[in-house]
C-alpha cells in the first residue's frame, strides 16, 4: 500500500477544514482511497486546530501515523506537527507570516517558502485569500493536478460565483506554478487511479442510509458530534419528504420521535452522551409501547459536557443500561461510513421488525471523520414495507397479543377497528392496564409476568436478525484483537503494518453489541491464543461485557480514554509487546 | 380541523367508524373527582363534531388524569409524565389527518412538562389540550402542584406553599397559544363547548380545566369554584383582544374568569412545513429508490 499523507494546521477561524476537504475530495476525486480526520476544539475563533487528509492505494481505515506534506498556517503547527512529517516530507509555509523554529525542522524533512500574502495581494487586500497560494503549493507536493484541484476550489464555491472564485482560482495556480518551478513533487505521490469515490462522512452516512431504510422523521437538539445528521436532514429535507424538528430538548425530540413512530411513520432521533442521557425514560417508554425508535448516540469524551471534540467509547454501559426496568433493545456499532449507512438500514428493520428501540453507538471520530466509499457500497434498493400491516376492522384484535416470538401485530392511528391505547404502565394483551386497580390480584401477577416474558423474548429474535460478529484474518494467528465501533479502523490499520512485519494477528469485531451474540463469539473466540481487548475508554467496558456474557477475558487491553483516536502505532507496538 | 378529520384519507384503507364514545373500561377515579366532569364534556364535544374513533389519538401522560385515554374509544397514548405534548407533536407531524387530543395533570404540564408546554403552543400546532388542573399532585397522593396557592398546605408543603403560582392562561398568552380558554368540570356542558371549538380551532388549543381532586386538595373544592366562576362570553368579555385577555387571565380571588379568553387565527407548524403540503407523512413515499443522483454531492 503506497500512501501520502497531507496535514494543514493553523488556527480555529482560519478555514482549516475546508481547505482539508478541498484536499482530501481531490484525492478522492482521483479514484484514490482517502481517510481524513479533522481535529478541532470547542471553540468558534483562535486555539490550534489541524486537519489530515490520508490519500493511498488500498484502503486506509485511520487517519494513520504521520503525514508527508505540512502545510502550516501559523508557528504553533509547525511547532506541534512537524515531528510527525515522515522523512522526504515538505513543510509549505509563508515566510512573511511567521519563521521557522532556529532548530531548525527534523532531519530529512525540508520547507517549501510560498508567498501566499503576496500573491493574494495581487487580488484583493482583504483577508480571504491568503491560504489559496499555499493550498496550490500543498496540491502540486501532493501530485494532484491543477484543473482537478480547480473543479474542486470552483464547487466548493458552490453557485456563487464571481470575482471571489477566480480570484481563488488565480492565486491558487500562482502558489501551484510557484512550487513547480521551485521543488519536485513527492516521491509517493499518486497518480489518478479510475473513477472518482464517494467521500463522506460517518454522519452524512448515518443520514443516508437512514433516508434510505425509510425514515421520515427526524427530532433532534444540537449537540456535536451528532448536530451534521440533523444539518445533512435538514438540507434535504424538501426534496426528499422527510420531516426534520429541532426540538426544544432531548427530552421533547425523543418523544416526538416515538410519537411520529406510533402514528406510523419511521422515525429517528439523534444526540451524543448528554442528551441521549436525558432520552433514557423514554426509550423505556418505546419499550413498554412497543413503538420502533431508531436512537444514534454519537459518543464524545465525557463525563459531563467532558471534550465536546473529541472522541471516545466511553457510554457502553449507559447505552446497555438506560431506561428503568427490562426491555428488549439493540445496540449496533458500525466503525466506518460505509458500514454506518448499513447500521442504520438494519436498524430501522430490526426495531421495526421487532417494536422496540434500536440504538446505534456513533463516535467523534465516525461521525465527523472523512472516508471513501465505492458507489456499491451504498445501495438504495432497500426494502421499505407499508406499515400498515393488519387488516382494518380485524375482529377482537389485540395490540399485544402473546405470540412465539413476542412481536404482536401493530395497528397504527387511523385504520377502523383497531384502536388500542399504548400505555407506558403495564398492561395486558388488549393494552388495558394492570398498573392500577389490579396490580396484585393474582391472575394480574400472571399477566404481568407473562407480558414481561413476550416483551423479553424479542431479545431472541433480535440476536437472530442482528449482524453477527467478524473474524478477520487468518483463525489460528498468534494474536487476536478484539474491538469494536469505530475503534475498529486503527486496529485494521496496524494489523497491515504487522503482517508487513511479518506478524500474523487477526481481529474479532462486533457490528452488534447487543444483544451480545453470545454463541458465536465463544465459537470465534476458541480458537484464539492471545487476545488483545482495543477500546476507547478507562474501564474496558466492552471487555467487561464480552466476559460477563461469554466468561471470557482478554488477556491483554488497550485502552485509550485521551480524546484522540487510536493511531495504529499505538496499537502495533502493545501488540508487539505481547506477542 | 374538524372537516379534515372527517373528511381527509388517514389511511390507505377501511371505512369510517363510529364516532367515539366509552370504552369498555370503567374510569377509576375517585367517586366524586372532577375528571368525571372533563371527560364527559370531551364526549360531549367529539360526539358534537362527529369524530370518528380510528381518527381520533388522545394523549396524555402520567397522573390520575392522565388515565382518560383508557377510557374512550378512540386510540390513545398514555405516556410517561410530563411528556404529553411532543408524543402528541409527533402524531401530528406523522399524519395531520389525525386529530390530536393531550390531556393531563397541571404537574404533568406545568411542572415537569413546562418546557414542552411553551414550545408547543410557540409553534401553533394543530392540537388541543385539555389540563385537569386541580391544584395538587392527585396521584402521588397529594403533594404541592405548580398551580397551588400561595400559603395552600399540603403533604409536601405543612406550613404553606412559598411559591407563586403559575397562571396557564397567561403563559399561554405569552407563549403564542391561538386559542386559549378555562373551564370548569362543575360545567360540563359549558366545557364541551370549549373543547369543541378548540378542537375546530386551527392551532394549539390550550382549555384548562378547574377539575377538583376531592381526596387531596380541600381548598380548590367544587364548592370553591361554584362560588367563584363567571362567564367570560356573558361578561362582554372580547375573545380578539389581548390585552382584555391578559387582565382577565390575572384575575384570581372571588370572582374567577372562564371560558373563551383569546382566539386567534395564525398559520399551524403544520401549515408552514412544507413536507407535509404533499399530504400526511405516513402515506407518503420513502426510502431512496432511484435516487441514486443524491450521491454525486459526495463526489
Ligand atoms: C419522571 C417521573 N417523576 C415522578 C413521577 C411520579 N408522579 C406520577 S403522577 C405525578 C404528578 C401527578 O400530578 P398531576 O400531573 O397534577 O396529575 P393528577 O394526578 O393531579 O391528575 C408524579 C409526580 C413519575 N411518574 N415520573
Ligand atoms: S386522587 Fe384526586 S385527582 Fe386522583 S382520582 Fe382521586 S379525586 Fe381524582
Ligand atoms: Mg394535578
């Protein structure tokens, strides 16, 4: 796997993200397979912010260890990255900005001066283009052509055209012939390698895939890292029919959601920890209904308000646990954009399938990272069944009537002859309840006990329908990692590097976290020597899941609580420690 | 609404039924508790507009008031405290065809539900909600409620409420409620007309309802009441006038207003949101079939 590595850093304000994405879509844009990560703070302006875009021939699964090409908006990038810029690499920088550290930067990397305020100047004496030469300079390094980078500064300016875009067109080629005539472009860089993929983001692809399993409602409060759902709904809203509410709290857009579900449509609702902390009554509440609610909870470093951007894996066991009492629930984990747009597919049909809430565990670092996807990897063709499943006027029709698998047939608001109240007290088969005057009776003990044993059973169904977990790599290697969500693409990542080193080592990851699919984990898992538990947070809370529900416990753990996401170097020396 | 609810497709299938009325379940309050009065005045009013059961959904949350859905024909949603509104938000967004009913305590609205109360009412969505208020937390047996007086005694209050009370009307007033009235389940037929109209109204509805709990609260008694109430509407009250209404909705002591305080008429939340220009929700198209075009903005 050849590879290159392009990191742009300044500060919060300076348009550090988009002159990324500019970036990595050129890469992508030629055919190359990209993985970007965009590492920013919780603040508007001012604080040092960095975006690393990681273009190669196979695919990367992780913004990866070091980069090639740095290009520094400001002292303090080079001061903090260009120990990471691999040997060969360029520092592009403007001299009039600010100079370089007298140490001098690290053996075998050189910097590449590029009059970026000059050349803007040219233009405009305003602020706006003065990254646009070094965005060229940074191009040419990087072995992207011109005219491509050029479609791609032109899109990103969407329809307003005008002076502004050909200004950035003009100053962008000056900085990209400057390069040209002064340095050579980057041994590893690639060339264009067939049709342009798809780019996307873990939350763009929550949202697609979410749009195409069905959804029609989306209610939702701001809060990073989950907030680009509700933007990418909202921005299609129109066009494609669905109904997207910024609700007053958690609170509201949970019920709102589960509402909308009752009354029949597919509905969603998405948060990070401290709003899904608040949604926790209700998703009891959908369980007792028995009402379909698809919940993403996009973790972020907590506890509390804790690093808004910064990632984590730290809610497992909220997720296992929230809400009173017992109720039947799924918890999927996909680790990358691509399996996230099918997460959310098998969501929607599983918590429709069953009537109880799905939720699907999301991260800073899946949801707002960057990655490709092929075109046949995001199918449209997805089943979308009416739900208004039981025939109307359906003679002594029960909402809850005890069956085999638990799963009661649903009527929904509006059909003749099938009203029923859903009630958040226990109840009986007809919906009545038996919270009140008849708790304790004993023919209502009975009834309760049986009504906790249908709800329950659907867990049955669910381990069935759920995704199983994956055992990648040879079975009898030496080492078996074990992880999980989007955890899961550094530790590919640094399996490559091992077996470049001639480590075989393999990996058991779950899509599902639960219900925890049990039997085919022991079976997995019988074969493995060595298992090395990788997740981010203190505790090991997936550990302690796996061995409360299989007996079984790593020998070894990685764990990373520090906000930043596993770089597979981290995850190749611990390995390497205990092979 | 009323027409539409008759009249517009809620689903894709069926005949209409019967309008709604009782259901086989006996409501269980208290002999004698003023929810009696509520819902036989909400029989009133569906029956009055010819409701039919399958396109009527009452809401409501967690209290003894909260237990009417179970009583009525219709479908219903009986969630959990507090949370009435945006249930009922939901259903409506989902298919507004429906018509939508929340009922509940005044510590289900007022108290932990106040948050949902003044955005709803903000958003002018087209549903009613009828508020047993009865001064106290009947359920829970009796302790202080957002709508006790100021000094009322109670389980957790033994030396006085120190708190003012919040006035519904008047936070419905400030909130952009467009129709906004007070009954009284000592007059059942006078609050079936308010509820009627309310559920014809175009917007969000607010009727509370003095309903007293006569297990808990010995202050705000039927009696209290009957001594008190006059009728807005034979007191040359003007229902278009807001600043009449803010006055009587302050009133409070030996004369207590109800009936009609303010209506007015403003495009519902369900008027305004586009999506639904192409008819209920649940019966619109999904998912993403052919519309493969969407993933060029990825490129
Ligand atoms: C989250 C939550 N907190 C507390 C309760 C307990 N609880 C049930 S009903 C109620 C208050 C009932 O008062 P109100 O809403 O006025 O209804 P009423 O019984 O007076 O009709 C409370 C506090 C609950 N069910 N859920
Ligand atoms: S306790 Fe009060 S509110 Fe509850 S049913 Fe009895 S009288 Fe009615
Ligand atoms: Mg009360």
């Amino acid at each position: 796997m050849t590879e290159i590595g392009v990191r742009i850093g300044g500060q919060a304000g300076d348009g550090i993200a988009s002159i990324g994405e500019s970036v990595a879509r050129s890469f992508s844009r030629m055919g190359l397979h990209v993985f970007a990560h965009n590492a920013y703070q919780s603040v508007i302006r001012g604080g040092h912010v960095w975006f690393q875009a990681r273009a190669s021939d196979g695919r990367p699964y992780s913004p990866g260890d070091s980069a090639d090409i740095l290009y520094a908006l400001d002292r303090a990038t080079v001061d903090i990255h260009a120990p990471s810029i691999r040997p060969g690499g360029t520092v592009v920088y403007d001299p009039e900005k600010f100079s370089l550290p007298e140490s001098g930067l690290p053996s075998g990397v050189r910097a590449l001066e590029v009059p970026t305020l000059a050349m803007a100047r040219k233009y405009t004496s305003q602020s706006i283009l003065q990254n646009a030469g070094g965005i060229g300079a940074t191009a040419f390094v990087a072995g992207i052509p011109l005219d491509l980078l050029h479609q791609v500064l032109s899109d990103s300016f969407g329809k307003k055209a005008g002076e502004i875009v050909d200004w950035n067109l003009g100053a962008s080629a000056a900085g990209y012939h400057h390069a040209e005539t002064h340095w050579s472009v980057h041994p590893h860089a690639l060339a264009k390698r067939g049709a342009p993929k798809l780019l996307m983001t873990g939350n763009s692809a929550i949202a697609l895939g979410a749009a195409a399993a069905g959804c029609k409602f989306l209610a939702q409060y701001p809060m990073t890292p989950a907030s680009s759902i509700m933007h990418w709904m909202a921005a299609h809203s129109h066009t494609l029919g669905i109904v997207v509410k910024q609700a007053e709290d958690e609170l509201a857009a949970v019920n709102m959601a589960i509402g909308a579900s009752y009354a029949g449509v597919r509905a969603m609702t998405a948060t990070s920890g401290g709003g899904f902390s608040l949604m926790v009554e209700a998703l009891g509440m959908a369980g007792m209904t028995e009402t379909p609610v698809v919940v993403v909870d996009s973790q972020r470093a907590g506890p509390s308000t804790g690093l808004p951007t910064k990632t984590e894996q730290g809610d497992l066991n909220l997720m296992l646990g929230a809400g009173q009492g017992e109720f039947p629930r799924a918890i999927l984990a996909p680790s990358n954009p691509a399996e996230a747009f099918h997460a959310m597919i098998d969501a929607f049909r599983l918590a429709e399938e069953f009537q109880t809430p799905v939720l699907v565990a999301s991260d800073f670092h899946l949801s707002e990272d960057f990655m490709t996807v092929d075109r046949e990897e995001v199918d449209f063709n997805v089943p979308v069944p009416s739900l208004f499943t039981v025939p109307p006027g359906e003679p002594n029709y029960l909402r809850y009537q005890y069956t085999e698998s638990g799963v009661s047939p649903r009527a929904i608001p509006g059909q003749p002859g099938l009203q029923f109240v859903a009630g958040s007290d226990e109840h009986d088969e007809r919906g009545h309840l038996v919270s009140d005057v008849h708790a304790g009776i004993p023919r209502f003990v009975s009834e309760r006990q049986r009504m906790m044993e249908k709800r329950m059973k659907k867990l049955d169904g669910l381990a069935r329908s759920a995704p199983p977990p994956v055992l990648e790599g040879p079975p009898e290697a030496p080492l078996t990692f074990v992880s999980w969500g989007s955890t899961v693409g550094a530790v590919r990542d640094a399996r490559e590097e091992l077996t470049e080193r001639g480590k075989v080592t393999n990996l058991l990851r779950f899509p599902t976290v639960y219900p925890f699919p049990a039997e085919p984990t022991r079976s997995l898992l019988a074969k493995a020597k060595r298992t090395l538990l990788v997740e981010a947070n203190y505790s090991g809370q997936f550990g302690r899941l796996l061995r409360a529900e299989t007996g079984f416990a790593c020998s070894d753990r990685l764990l990373k609580y520090d906000g930043e996401p596993f770089h597979p170097h981290e995850i190749v020396a611990r390995a390497l420690e205990v092979m | 609404m009323a027409e539409t609810a008759a009249s517009a497709r809620v689903t894709p299938v069926g005949p209409a039924l019967p309008v709604v009325g009782k259901s086989e379940i006996k409501p269980t309050w208290c002999p004698g508790c003023g929810d009696f009065g509520v819902i036989a005045a909400i029989e009133i009013a569906v029956k009055r507009l010819q409701l039919p059961s399958q396109n009527v959904v009452i809401v409501s949350g967690i209290g003894c008031s909260s237990n009417l859905p179970h009583f009525l024909s219709s479908y219903g949603f009986h969630g959990i405290h507090g949370r009435v509104l945006p249930v009922a938000e939901g259903i409506r967004w989902a298919n507004h065809g429906l018509t939508v009913i929340g009922t509940g305590g005044d510590g289900d609205g007022f108290g932990i539900g106040a948050g949902h109360f003044v955005h709803a009412m903000r958003r002018n969505v087209d549903l009613t909600y009828v508020t047993m208020d009865n001064q106290i937390y009947g359920l829970t047996t009796g302790q202080a409620s957002p709508t006790s007086s100021m000094g009322q005694k109670t389980k957790s209050t033994p030396t006085g409420v120190i708190e003012n009370p919040i006035e519904p009307v008047a936070l419905a007033l400030a909130s952009g409620a467009t129709y906004i009235a007070r009954g009284f389940s000592g007059d059942p037929k006078h609050l079936a007309d308010l509820i009627a109209n309310g559920i014809q109204h175009k917007g969000f509805s607010l009727v509370d309802v003095y309903s007293p709990c006569v297990t808990y609260n010995k202050l705000n008694t039927f009696d209290f009441f009957r001594q008190r109430v006059y009728k807005l509407e034979s007191a040359g009250h003007d229902p278009t006038d807001p600043v009449a209404a803010w006055q009587r909705a302050l009133e409070w002591g030996d004369k207590i207003p109800i009936g009609l305080f303010y209506k007015v008429d403003k495009p519902t939340y369900e008027d305004l949101e586009e999506v639904l220009s192409a008819g209920p929700l649940a019966l619109q198209a999904a998912g993403l079939r052919g519309k493969e075009k969407l993933l060029d903005e990825f490129v």
